[in-house]
C-alpha cells in the first residue's frame, strides 16, 4: 500500500459518505454487496472501508495511519482483515476456503474491535460454497461485517443478495474519468477521450491500458470485426485468431464496444464508432435496437460461461458469437 490510508476515488465520495452517516449511527449491516462495473474500484471502496473500520482511532471518519490496527493494515497483515478471492490458477472459489472463513469468523476478534472480509469477486463461488456462507450470513457474529464485491449481480444466488444490503456503484461520467486519468497520462500520446471511451467509462481499466500492448490489441481485434463485417473473413477464420488471445479480455472489450454502439445510436458522439468505415456505419445504424440488445444478453451469457467452472470450448464459443453477429449485419441489407 503505497498510499495508505486509502481514501475513496472521487467519484465514490456520495457512497462514502452513506457509509459515514451507517457507522456513525451504529447502522452498519453485517453484510454489504458492492456490485457494478468491473474497473470502477469496488475492491478499493472495500479496502478503504475495512481499514476505517479496523482503526482504533480514526479522525473525522478517516482512519489515523498511525494506531496498530493502522500499522497491520499498512503491511496487509491485520488478523481481524480476512480476504477470500480465487486460489492463484483458480477460476471460482471453493468451499472449503468458505469453510474456513466460517471457522475464523467464529473466533474472537484479535484486535478486541471489528472482523471484516472482503470476498471478490462474490459471482466466482460455486454452488456448494455459496451455500456454505449462507449460514454466517443468516447468523452474522457481533461486530463482523462481510463485503461481498461483485461484477454481475445476477449472476450470484439470489439467497446470498437477499441477505446483503445492495449497494450499486455508478460508473463515473466521461468528465470525471477524464478529469482523474489526465494527470496520470503525462508523456503519453494516447488521446484520452479514446481510452476511456475503450475502457467504457471504467478508470481503473482505462488506467491499466497504458500498460503494454492492451490498446493495440484492441484495436487489432476492431480491425478483424471490421474485415469480418466487409466480408473479407469468416468468422471461422477469424475465431480461430481470436481463441489464441485472452479470450474473456476479449469478450469484455466486445460488450464495451457493443455499449458504445448502442449508445451511438441513440445519438451520443462515440470515437469507437466514429472511426468506422462509413458504408458500415452506414449498416450499423439500421440494426434495430431490440436485436442489439438480445445480442448482447446472449454474449453475457458467454461470458459467464467463461467465467464459470464448465470451461467451455473457446473456439465454438466465439465461431457462434461471429457467426450471429454476421447474421445480425445481414438482417439489415
């Protein structure tokens, strides 16, 4: 933690103020569900949360930086913090780390104050672990709080959402992450109107782009959508490129830029659209609202899929994606 103590971005200071107002109170739930986009900070709000809650002293609802529940944050060693995420090479997590963490949370409080976990992303349990945490959310201990991070809602068991206050978290507007990201970008030539419209308005993510290659991959993979549109691939041809890349990163990147086209539509100024050829521009916007949208809902279906344990084929997954999305083009020739 290079930056301690965390402090909410910008665009969570409303949120953080209702956190505020809970603790303040004495209204804290025992569990809290973080959900929105992927890329917005969630696991940042959480982390901020939990060290202001594991402060022994904190100063105008921030934490000191410099009591001992500070100091183990600081390290990323407080016992009361437990974190629970993927195994390293794992995709969902098991019931036995939920077993465990029931264990601990039947502990006593190391630090006499607050046990708080963080559990991200809340969608990666699989059936049996989900179920297995059930119990300590229908009988949460005292001064325990669970915050459950979480990217797709729907995609976790509608017993566990019940159980937790919902909070959905917005995606700052294009001003605000434009307004964050310009101070980062010094000495670098990409136009930031271009990031964060690819990152879909998400700053973490338009911030992890600058990293290596993640722009130009993106852009190699617009230019094989446009040959595919033209008719000069297939989507067999392309599909078998595709499924040698990170096929999820892609997936993400084609419901972005299918976002950008919806909203383009609808007449917002959209560069990802812009820089189309016009005859496909020309297509594009014909394509009846309603389909676009059941094509999407499909390709979130895919992307679960991906997400999930079934490891699907990739190379049918994204042959059938390309394949409707040809078809989809043909509906309004």
């Amino acid at each position: 933690m290079s930056d301690f103590p965390s402090h909410p971005y910008p665009w969570q200071l409303q949120e953080w103020q209702q956190l505020g107002h809970q603790i303040f109170a004495n209204k804290l739930p025992h569990a809290l569900m973080f959900a929105g986009a992927k890329g917005i900070g969630k696991r940042h709000l959480a982390e901020s949360l939990a060290q202001l809650l594991l402060c022994l002293s904190p100063v105008e609802g921030t934490p000191c930086g410099k009591c001992r529940g500070c100091m183990l944050n600081r390290v990323r060693n407080h016992p009361d913090l437990i974190v629970v995420a993927p195994e390293e090479g794992a995709k969902g997590i098991k019931v036995d780390q939920i077993r465990s963490l029931i264990e601990d949370l039947g502990k006593t409080a190391q630090q006499g104050g607050y046990k708080v976990v963080v559990l991200e992303p809340a969608e990666a349990m699989n059936a049996n672990a989900a179920n297995a945490l059930l119990k300590s959310l229908e009988e949460p201990a005292a001064n325990t709080l669970l915050i459950l991070v979480c990217h797709t809602p729907s995609a976790v068991l509608p017993t566990i959402r019940s159980r937790c206050q919902m909070r959905l978290l917005p995606t700052p507007n294009t001003e605000q992450v434009i307004h964050w990201l310009k101070p980062l970008m010094v000495g670098n030539s990409t136009p930031v109107e271009k990031l964060v419209e690819a990152a879909g308005r998400a700053p973490l993510t338009a911030l992890a782009y600058l990293e290596g290659d993640a722009l130009e991959r993106r852009d190699a993979w617009l230019l094989n959508l446009i040959r595919l549109s033209s008719g000069q691939v297939t989507a067999i041809e392309v599909a078998a490129q595709w499924q040698k890349d990170d096929v999820l990163a892609l997936v993400e990147w084609f419901l972005v830029w299918l976002h950008s086209l919806m909203r383009w539509q609808i007449g917002v100024e959209q560069i990802l659209i812009n820089q189309l050829p016009q005859n496909l521009r020309d297509r594009l916007a014909k394509v009846p609202a309603s389909l676009l949208h059941r094509y999407v809902e499909k390709i979130l279906i895919s992307k679960r899929q991906l997400l999930g344990s079934s490891n699907p084929n990739k190379q049918l997954l994204l042959e059938e994606m390309l394949l409707d999305w040809g078809a989809l083009l043909r509906s309004v020739k």
